[in-house]
C-alpha cells in the first residue's frame, strides 16, 4: 500500500516538456551568473587565492572533490580557472541537450567545486545550493528528452516520432525531479522560519525593528534601491515581516495544493524581487528555479489552444 | 522499459529521493551551517533586533608608526576583500573591548530589548552531532587570529613598524522612524598583540 502509494506520488506520469523547460531555467540562470555576474572570474579567484593561507577551510564537500590531492590542498588559480572553463563548456551543452545527462553531471559537479572552493575561505551564503541540488537531480533525469540537440539525433537517427512529440510526450520518470525540488524548497523554507522564530531570533523576530535594521544595514553597506526609504515605514514593515513568516511556514501547502500556486508562486517571486530590492540580497538561483511550480505544458498548450487527446488538465498536478 | 527494469530504476531513484530529503530535513534540524554544503540550513536575516540597536555599516583603521606618523589603512593596503577588513577590524575592536569592561557594558546597554528574547538552545541533536567523530575529522579549523595575522600581514607588507592602531566605526541606530545619528566610536589597541608574539 505504501509503495503504491510512493510511486503513484513520486513516479506519477509527466510531461517531459516541463522538465526540460526546468533543465534551460536552471542551467541559463547559472551560466548567466558564471558570465555576466563574474562569479569565479579569474580576479575573484586571484582575490580568494591572496587571502593569508590561514583563512582557508574547505569545507567538506572540497575535501572529498580533493581527496586524490590531500586533505588539505589548496587549488591555485589556474587550476579553479580550468574547472570554470569545463563549467561553462558543460553548461552551454546542458542547455542546449547535447549528451545532456553527463553535461548536466559535469555543469553540477564543477559549479558545486567552485562554490565549494569560494565557501573555504571564510565567506558563506545561502544563493547557490538550491541550484546546486537542483542541477545534480536533473543529471540523474530525463531532462534532455525534448528540446535538446539529443532529441534532434534521436529523430534524425529515426527513433520513435510518438515519444517525442515536445507537448505531448510524458514519462514515469519525467515528475519525480521538479516534485523533488518542489519539496526541497518546503524544507528551506523551514529552515528559514525555524531560524528567524526558534533557533536564532524568537518571537520578538516580528518586531518591526528587525527588518528595518537589516535593510539600514545594508542600505549602507551595499546600497539598495528602496531599503533606505522602506526602513522609515515601521509598520509597513512589520507587516512585511508577518508575510513573510506565514509565507514561509504554509509553502507546503503550494506543493499539496497545485491551485495555490496562483498564490504562492507570485508571491515567492516577488518575495525574492522585494529582498532585491529592499536588502540587496540577490537570489536569483532561485527565482530561476520557481520554474519547478510553473505547469508549462499547461500553459504552451492554452496558448496554443491545443489540447492533448486524453491528456485533461495536463497538471497542475506535477 | 521492462517491468522489471522499471521496478529497479523506481528502486534506486526512491534512494535518491531519500537522500536528498533526508540529508536536507537533517540540516534543517541540525543546523550544521557550510559542514555539509549544499545542504544546509537557512538561517538568514533570523537574529531579532531592537528599538535603538547601533548598525555599523563600515570601519576604519587607522595605524600609528614608531616615528608617530599616522597611516589610514584600507582593504587594498592590507591585501584583502572588505568582508576580511571587516572581520579584521572588528576582532581588533573586540581585542580592545576585552580590556575596556565600561565600553562593553555600555554597548550591552544599548541593546534595548521592548519584548522578551529567546535564548538559544543547543539541541540534542545538535549536541549529539558536534561530539561524534565524524564532525570532529570534517570540522573547521580553529578560528585564525584574524587581528594578530592581518595586522602583522600589513606591516610584513607595507614595510611600516605601528606601535597603535585606531578603530573607528560610522553607526547609526535604529529608530521607529527609521535610522538616526548615533556616536561614533573610536577603540585604541596597543601593539603588538598577544597571539602575535
């Protein structure tokens, strides 16, 4: 009953569209960020490789990627600089679909290496690691069945036309990666609000004051757009405070309750936009990766007014 | 795909599917920070602050030399990222501050607090996890004396021999109205430091 059950949830049949459409979110976002934000430019690398060898301390997922080097290696520049070539190379492949599995494998890999490689010098965030995981699920799916070069070869090379029809085409194991993801971020969410109501802050977190300190603070260090003038609105931002706390401890009920994306969806996103605009804490990792709650079969079919024969409301239900 | 073939691949994807939640439900509980990254907890923005709490945006430091010539150090002089600067400049003023008991209490004293705080707890499981011989083969390095290290650094660097050097922050406090002016404050550390011998 219970594995009936697993596999009715995990392995429910999907559309292979709104993987891939996942797959090209995903990898764009960190190429874009590999590109144009300069993440692992060669002067950032030469920036962490200067800092007084003390201040390193890789982290656990560092020592294992160096175990063949030893415990303690410390990779120069020009090593980290080859792994953000193999990145890049890895990821315009994984966008495109060539081989998309090992190009997903080797874009997860080397970007996990080089945040890795970043966060063992003493600095540490949050923005990555979603996509990160994400990228490493994708790897182990069939995320480059449509829209891929891969399936460009497989038709040229005459495979089946039926599985391959990009809206049409779905699979047992096209649903289990974007529900995964799905619960991942439930899990950080709660994370995010165990921390701000019981680990570190406390009920007095929702006093107005927090988040006004936060968006002064960097107001001044960073600069941000509003924060300054947000931080003068005490009550406004109280408020914004409870939203954000009843936000995070309900978006679980986004993923049991498909139909509270209308509400959960928008509201994420312009959660993340507002910590944009009013923190300049910049997550666009995950923005990207709402494209986990967005049925894309669902949508291409209404806006081609096509709907697939025998496939009703082709989800919401993913 | 074979019935059974499928069964398998079902098989080894529910571990995968495990194991990603699991390992991300565990650093939910057990707080472990960057120890087992990409898994980790969140705990951004989560500290509570208060009515009149001082933000310090920024230091300065300011280095005097056996000859008493005055030199403004910056994050370029001493080699290093601002967020280094700043962990450098406010260990020196924690140096300072250990032996200035009076600024300390006055610092605590402007940490007004209108509702009753939570204290943190260590939780059993936290507890369970620092003490098992796992944690301790993976676990950070003992914290650098940043202040002692940097500060040598500098004047390894610059070639300059300071006998002082002075901490100065820019705050501002927290206001219902938003932010308002708040004193700067200004720590002197005599050198050289105690982990620099």
């Amino acid at each position: 009953m219970t594995v009936k059950w697993w596999n009715g949830y995990w392995f429910r049949p999907a559309p292979y569209v709104d993987l891939a459409l996942v797959r090209l979110f995903a990898v764009a976002c960190q190429l874009w960020l590999l590109l144009a934000w300069g993440k692992f430019s060669s002067e950032t690398l030469e920036a962490l490789w200067a800092l007084p060898e003390p201040l390193y301390d890789p982290i656990t997922l560092l020592r294992l990627f160096l175990l063949p080097w030893g415990w303690e290696y410390r990779p120069s520049p020009q090593f980290m600089a080859i792994v953000f070539y193999v990145s890049v190379v890895a990821g315009l492949l994984a966008f495109v679909g060539f081989r998309t599995r090992l190009s997903l494998l080797v874009f997860a890999l080397t970007n996990a290496f080089l945040v890795a490689y970043a966060y063992s010098h003493g600095d540490f965030h949050h923005t990555e690691a979603p996509l990160i995981i994400a990228l490493g699920i994708l790897a182990l799916s069939p995320a480059g069945r449509v829209l891929s070069v891969d399936q460009l070869i497989r038709r040229w090379r005459g495979g089946s036309d039926e599985d391959d029809d990009i809206l049409t085409a779905e699979s047992p194991l096209a649903g289990w990666p974007i529900r995964l993801v799905q619960w991942l971020f439930v899990l950080i969410y709660l994370s995010a609000v165990l921390s701000k109501l019981v680990f570190e802050g406390g009920l007095d977190w929702l006093n107005g004051y927090t988040l006004q300190y936060y968006m002064i603070q960097d107001t001044l260090r960073k600069g941000t757009l509003l924060g300054g003038w947000f931080s003068q609105h005490h009550y406004l931002v109280m408020l914004s405070q409870y939203l954000v706390v009843i936000f995070q401890t309900t978006f679980a009920l986004a993923v049991m309750f498909p139909r509270l994306r209308w509400i959960y969806v928008p509201l994420g996103l312009g959660f993340h936009a507002g910590n944009w605009i009013l923190l300049n804490a910049a997550f666009p990792e995950w923005m990207a990766l709402y494209a986990v709650f967005i049925p894309w079969r669902h949508v291409f079919t209404r806006m081609l007014r096509r709907e697939p024969e025998g496939r009703r409301d082709p989800q919401l239900a993913t | 795909m074979s019935p059974s073939e499928n069964a398998t691949t079902f098989r080894l994807i529910s571990l995968v599917i495990i194991a990603v939640l699991g390992l991300q439900l565990f650093a939910v509980i057990a707080r472990p920070g960057k120890w087992t990254w990409p898994f980790t907890d969140y705990p951004m923005y989560s500290h509570s602050r208060h009515d009149g709490d001082r933000v310090v945006a920024r230091h300065f430091v300011v280095g005097t030399t056996v000859d008493g010539e005055e030199v403004a150090i910056t994050p370029k002089d001493l080699g290093v990222v601002l967020w280094v600067y700043e962990r450098w400049a406010g260990a020196l003023m924690a140096a300072a501050q250990k032996t200035d008991a009076a600024a300390s209490a006055n610092d605590q004293a402007a940490q007004s607090s209108q509702l009753p705080r939570f204290t943190r707890h260590e939780w059993p499981l936290r507890r369970w996890l620092k003490s098992t011989a796992l944690f301790q083969l993976f676990k950070s390095k003992p914290d650098p004396d940043l202040a002692a290290m940097l500060t040598e650094h500098f004047q390894t660097a610059s070639g300059h021999r300071l006998v002082r050097l002075r901490v100065e922050d820019t705050p501002v406090i927290v206001t219902r109205a938003g932010q308002a002016a708040a004193p700067p404050r200004s720590v002197e550390v005599e050198l050289p430091l105690s982990g620099s011998d």
